[in-house]
C-alpha cells in the first residue's frame, strides 16, 4: 500500500427499533435460544420494518455521525454504500443517501462484496484520496437482510439483522489512519453463499431461485478460516508488525464460533477482539462499522491504537486492513 494520505475523522451508527429475540425465533421455526446461542453467540438481532430500506437506515447511520463529531458533510465528493440489500437495483443507494442528505457536489456508487464490502469501501476510498482524486468521502455499510431472509429456513434466519454505520474519511498530508492491506476472492466457491437475481446456475450448479439468502455454512466456516487467519498475518506483516502488537482486532461478525476459531488458529486473544453479534446479529457489511461504534461507545479503542479489520464473506471475497485508530 502507497503511503496513505487518508484519515477517518468520525463515525456514526444506527439499528432499527425493532428487536427479534431467540425467544420470538422459537414461535417461528423449530429452535430455540439455547441451540442458537451455543451454535453462533447470537442472543437477539434488529429487524427494520416494512417501510425501512437501506438508505433510510444509511442516513440514520450519518446523521448519528454528524451529531456525534459535529461535522460539516456539504463538502463531501464522494459516497460510497457498502451493501448487498440495495433499495433498487438502480438508482444505487448512494444516490438516494446523496439526495436525503442534501449534498450537492457529490459522487455516488454502491459497492457489493457481501460481508467484506465495508473492509473494500474502506480500501477504495483511501485510493481515491491517498491518489488526490478526492479530498472527503463518506463510507456506509448498511444491510436490511431480514428483507432477503427466509424465515422458514431455521439455518440461515437465526443468523441475520439489519443495521448500518458510517464512517467519514479525510485528506491528511500526516498521521494517516491506514497502514496496510490484504484483499482476495475465491470465486470458485461462490455458491456456497448467494442469493440469487438473474442467473440460475453458478460454477455449473443449479441454484435455489428463491430470492433469498441460501448458504452452505460449513463450507463457509472452513474456507473463513482458512483465509481469515492467514490474512490477518499478511496484513500485519505488510505493516511492519506482528499480531503481538495489534491492539483490537475486528472481524466481520458472523458467528462467534468462527471468531473464537480464528483466534485460536491465529494465537491472538479473545478479549482484544471486537464484535457486535451478540445484539445484532450477522449485519453482513454492516458488523465492522457497528463494532467500531461499540469499541467507541465501550471506551475500548484509544487514539493510537493498531486495529486489524478483516471482511470476509459471499464472492467468497474478503478484504483486511491495518489501521490506526484516530478517534
């Protein structure tokens, strides 16, 4: 990675109000709290309702970011959306975040790479500007999931939540917030998670055409692993660092057991690991920027801080970053 020349200068949140417990989850499937507790570390997950989209929980994601850091966003050039559940397939969520926040001089793209697609808006935006192609850039990864779940499926709907956050990334000529990174994709197993649109086949396999989020979890769970594990050594390395001297680590929340596996493969402790599963499920581009905020709410990251994100998730894409925390 170039020198970068990009800082993050706020972040921001939001979760529906709505709250899907284990509890509710039994009335609706054959579960209950104590198998999907002891199989992924979930205890309850947020469900927007029938009127609430991805951009309206974007915006609600940014707002919180401006009250937060008192920040001016009409000198923004650029918004990128991080999400797999767009509004419409055209116009892009950026756009409909771009006219609900009123700025003028903008740019506007949706990113789609599944559970990596924030640790990638992240990554493209520090391009942009460490490039001097733009000076300001808003990054959200926002998920309503529950709008592609299959709540008969009890594999995959005690897994999913909706939820967004934000994140605000600045031109800096000094004390850059990014250090290194390390992206990939095995599309040749794709077709261990998607949710299908307009193909029917992947790789020469025939797909369930339901619209929904289908998912062959223990071909993910290997492969994330396998990947996430040996990427975080890459991604500290290209830094000039060890694990030994990352502060927090930041995975993409999809399955505590997976978290806790990719700690143990990887000797780097539990307790300096960052999530926000537990609450809010598996928010697919949404976890990271959501365990951000916790870590901030928590008073667990500190300016200065070394903390590793790592994305990883349908394409089978993944993306880690080395940071340095400047909140």
């Amino acid at each position: 990675m170039s020198a970068s020349k990009a800082r993050i200068t706020a972040i921001g949140s939001y979760v529906p109000e709505r709250i899907l417990t284990n509890n509710d989850l039994e009335k609706m499937v054959d579960t209950n709290d104590e198998w999907i507790v002891k199989r992924t570390g979930i205890k309850e997950r947020r469900i927007a309702n029938e009127k609430e989209y991805t951009s309206d929980l974007s915006y609600k994601a940014v707002r919180n970011l401006i009250e937060q850091y008192d920040k001016t966003i009409d000198d923004v050039d650029l918004i990128i959306v991080c999400t797999m559940t767009p509004d419409y397939t055209t116009p892009s969520v950026a756009s409909n975040l771009q006219a609900k926040l009123g700025i003028k001089n903008a740019g506007a793209i949706d990113l789609n790479a599944a559970c990596a697609g924030f640790t990638y808006g992240l990554y493209v935006a520090n391009g942009l500007i460490t490039a001097g192609l733009n000076k300001k850039v808003l990054v959200v990864g926002a998920e309503t999931l529950s709008k592609i779940t299959d709540f008969t499926d009890r594999t995959t709907c005690i897994l999913f939540g909706d939820g967004a956050g934000a994140v605000l990334i600045e031109y800096v000529e000094d004390q850059p917030s990014f250090i290194s990174s390390h992206i990939g994709s095995e599309g040749e197993g794709g077709q261990h998670l998607y949710c299908t649109n307009l193909a029917t086949q992947m790789n020469g396999i025939d797909l369930l055409g339901n619209g929904c989020i289908v998912q062959n979890g223990r071909e993910v769970y290997k492969w994330a692993i396998k990947t996430v594990t040996s990427g975080m050594k890459i991604v500290a390395e290209k830094g000039s660092l060890s694990l030994d001297d990352i502060d927090w680590f930041v995975p993409h929340s999809a399955n505590l057991r997976m978290i806790e596996s990719i700690c143990e493969k990887s000797n780097f402790p539990i307790e300096q690991t960052i999530f926000s599963l537990v609450h809010y499920g598996n928010t697919s581009a949404a976890t990271i920027p959501l365990s951000l905020a916790i870590g901030v709410k928590e008073g667990k990251l500190k300016a200065g801080d070394n903390v590793l994100l790592y994305g990883f998730g349908g394409g089978l894409a993944h993306a880690g970053l080395l940071i340095k925390w400047s909140l």
